[in-house]
C-alpha cells in the first residue's frame, strides 16, 4: 500500500484522479487539462498504474485510463479499521 499513499501525495496525481471519476479518458485528453508536457502527464499516469490506482486499456492507437476502484474500497476499509480501533480504545 505504500505506492498507493505515495501516488494520492502528489496534487497532480489527485487532479488525474478527480478527472477519471466521471469517465474514462486517453492520456492526450488528460493532458489537455494540464499545463504540462505529454512526457510529464505519462509519468504520471505510470505511477498511478503501478499503485493499482488506475487501469489502461488499449483502444486501436490510444490508450484509456479509468479509476481502478477495488484499490479505493481497500484504502477506505483500511482507514475504517483505524478508526474502529480507536473507538475501542
């Protein structure tokens, strides 16, 4: 789970994030939202996919990124542990 707190810990890995809540979308179109460079916007997204944040689909010559949201369920069920726990204590 380390890689999933390092990927939420950068505001434009968050912003990409927010981005796929509604929809799926290609990198191209991502980075259209962004006042960066391609290159920069793709390693993004590749941190995001190692985190098991987001998952990439290739469609004909692109390929789609949407919001991988089992990760997110195991991230809310870890924080709720934590606050079980403290209600016990």
């Amino acid at each position: 789970m380390g890689d999933t707190w390092s990927a939420l810990a950068d505001p434009t890995r968050r912003a990409i994030l927010h981005l796929l809540r509604h929809q799926n979308r290609t990198a191209g179109d991502i980075a259209g939202h962004f006042a960066m460079t391609k290159p920069s916007i793709s390693h993004h997204l590749g941190i995001l996919r190692q985190a098991g944040l987001v998952t990439a689909q290739k469609k004909g010559q692109q390929v789609e990124y949407a919001l991988n949201t089992t990760v997110f369920q195991e991230i809310l069920g870890f924080i709720a542990q934590l606050t079980e726990g403290e209600k016990e204590a």
